[in-house]
C-alpha cells in the first residue's frame, strides 16, 4: 500500500453546534481491505445537513463529495489518481433489495457516508470502493457533485412517478430550494423543453434562479398553488414533485393533482392527510415517496452531464474555500442560493 506520502493527521471541520463550525485534528485514516481513501476536492452543502449546522456533531459531515483515489486498501481494483463521486449509502451489495440494484434500500447498509461516518467536508475521506463511482478527468469535480442530489434524487424520484405514469404532461414542483431546482432542471431534460414545470416557492430569488432554467414561477407570497398553475395556463398537473416536506405544500400538490396524477414527496418533514375515496380511488392517482437514487444511476447521469454541464451548472451559485465553511452554511440556510459547493 502506497500511503508513505500521506500524512499522519489532518484538520477537519468539526460542528459545534448553534451555527458554530470550528476545527479539529484527526487522523489522516488508512484504507483496510476493499477501501479507497479519497482526497476530497469538492463537498456539495444540502439543506438535510441544517440539524448538523445547529446541533453540531462529532461527525465530519458532508454527502455530496467529488475527489480523487489517494491510497487504496487490498483487494480494490481502482487506481490512485482516480478521479469520481461518493455514493451517501455504504450499501452491503448482498441482500434481497441491492441484488435488485435498489442500492438505496439495501437491508444491511454498513453506514450513511457524513452522517454517521466521516464524509466530505474533512480533506480526506474514507469509503468502501463499491460506493465509489469513478468518473473521466474530463469533468471538473466541483461539476461532478451534481451527480448526486441533483441529478440523481431528482432522476430517481422522475422514475419512480413514472412507473405509475406514462405519459406525463405536466409538472409541478413545491420548493425551489436545490433539490427543486434540481426537479426543474431534471424534468425539463428528460422530458424535454417544452414540458412545462411550474415551480412554487416563498424566496423570489430562489424563482427567479427557477426561471432561468425554465421553469414557471409560483410565488407564493401572492398567490395560492392552484391560480399559479392557472395563470401559466394549467388547469392541473400530472405529476406533483414537493421538496419542501411541508404538509401545506402536500395538501396543495393533491388539489392541483390530474386524474392518474402522482404526487411522489422527496423533502422529509411533515405528513400528509389523504381523503382516500376522493384523493385517490376516483381518479386513481398515486402518492409515492423517494428517497436519494440507486447507484448504477450514476451512469446514465453522468452522461447526462456530460451533454447538458452548462445548463445544470447554473444551479451551482456559491463557491467558498474549506475555511469558510461556516460563512457557506449561513449564507446557504440564508435562502437565497442554488446549491453552494466547498472546494478544496
Ligand atoms: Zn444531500
Ligand atoms: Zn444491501
């Protein structure tokens, strides 16, 4: 194992809680069989990391990570020098749910990568090699975060509305926060530009960055869900995406629902109440949930990107070096950004 060049100890951000992110030293870890030990370039903030920010964690966080292969354990095949993105899952490989390739629903996951192991936003992170998906040197690795909550939650929850749903008209997406924004972007590129994507949000920044990519702004400050829709010429939408895990915004996407229209819920929060004679039996729609994407995903994404990187790129608004990581989260959980990426 060819580790001499590696340091002993590294400085890592350390959460403190109340919005406080400090630093601390830890060791620089060595990879164990299967294992690739990542030095990490770019980390991807997300709003599921705003209980870490405000509660702090011993954890070094981070989901969303792009780096390249800088010592490899035995029994791996990737090389040092490998560029690629971290899968959040540590799947098993082996149960019932990853043999299907719903990796994101293995019954035995070893670990949710900057939750509750060391993720991204340290200068090294340890992965097993199976939730490593290397990419070509072509793309740079701040661009190749997309891969993940942008590209693949947002693919994965299109999917899933569309095993129910197979000639989808219409769109409407509650939340224009990244993953919305991500909604937007992902639907109009699998369905093409013509298919319309309303977008609701209380943040005008947050739609005007919407529009630019598209979509049809809501804002809800002035109007309810319903006369949004009606004044971009929809009468109803096939498919209701909510990233917000508000149940205001549930109840909502259910009265602008089609007959055969499937709400799928990707932000985790509140409920939802269902009158289930009219909600669902009558006009036989569907209320689905999604979570993250499965990693053989990653594939047809990355050649996604490799066809659409300047568009998707606009979502991608801040950039900020590893030690302003604290001025990061609090201009990100500030409203008005896409997604906001730590380089190092
Ligand atoms: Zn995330
Ligand atoms: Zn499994």
């Amino acid at each position: 194992m060819a580790d001499f060049h590696l340091a002993a100890t590294m400085m890592a951000p350390q959460f403190l809680g109340e919005g406080r992110i400090g630093e601390t030293e830890k060791p620089v870890p060595r990879p164990g069989p299967g294992q690739l030990l990542l030095q990490v370039r770019a980390n991807a903030l997300c709003g599921s990391e705003r209980g870490q920010f405000y509660d702090g964690t011993p954890v070094t966080p981070g989901h969303e990570a792009a780096g390249v292969v800088a010592a490899v354990g035995p029994g791996t095949h990737t090389p040092v020098g490998t560029p690629g993105v971290v899968f959040l899952m540590d799947f098993c490989g082996e149960c019932r749910n990853c043999r299907l390739g719903l990796t994101n629903q293995c019954l035995a996951k070893r670990a949710d990568m900057g939750f509750n192991q060391d993720g991204g936003y340290g200068p090294y992170e340890l992965v097993h090699e199976n939730i490593f998906f290397p990419i070509d040197g072509d793309i740079p690795l701040t661009d190749a975060t997309l891969l993940l909550d942008i590209m693949g939650t947002n693919g994965h929850a299109i999917g899933r509305a569309r095993l129910v749903h197979p000639d989808p008209q219409s769109m409407v997406v509650t939340g224009a926060g990244p993953i919305g924004l991500g909604m937007a972007a992902m639907a109009k590129i699998m369905f093409g530009t013509d298919f319309p994507v309303a977008i609701a949000d209380v943040v005008p920044w947050r739609l005007r960055l919407a529009e630019t990519l598209g979509a049809l702004p809501i804002d809800l400050n002035r109007q309810a869900l319903a006369e949004g829709l009606q004044r971009h010429g929809l009468a109803a939408a096939d498919l209701a995406m909510d990233t917000s895990g508000r149940q205001a915004a549930r109840q909502a996407c259910l009265g602008v629902l089609a007959k055969r229209g499937v709400l799928v819920c990707i932000g985790h929060g509140e409920g939802l109440t269902l009158s289930v004679s009219p909600d669902l039996i009558a006009n036989e729609r569907a209320v689905l949930g999604s979570e993250y994407f499965c990693f053989d995903e990653l594939a047809a994404n990355l050649a996604l990107l490799r066809t659409q990187r300047e568009y998707l790129n606009q979502i991608i608004t801040h950039r900020f070096g590893v030690g302003e990581i604290e001025v990061a989260f609090r201009t990100f959980f500030g409203g008005e950004t896409g997604k906001v990426v730590i380089e190092q």
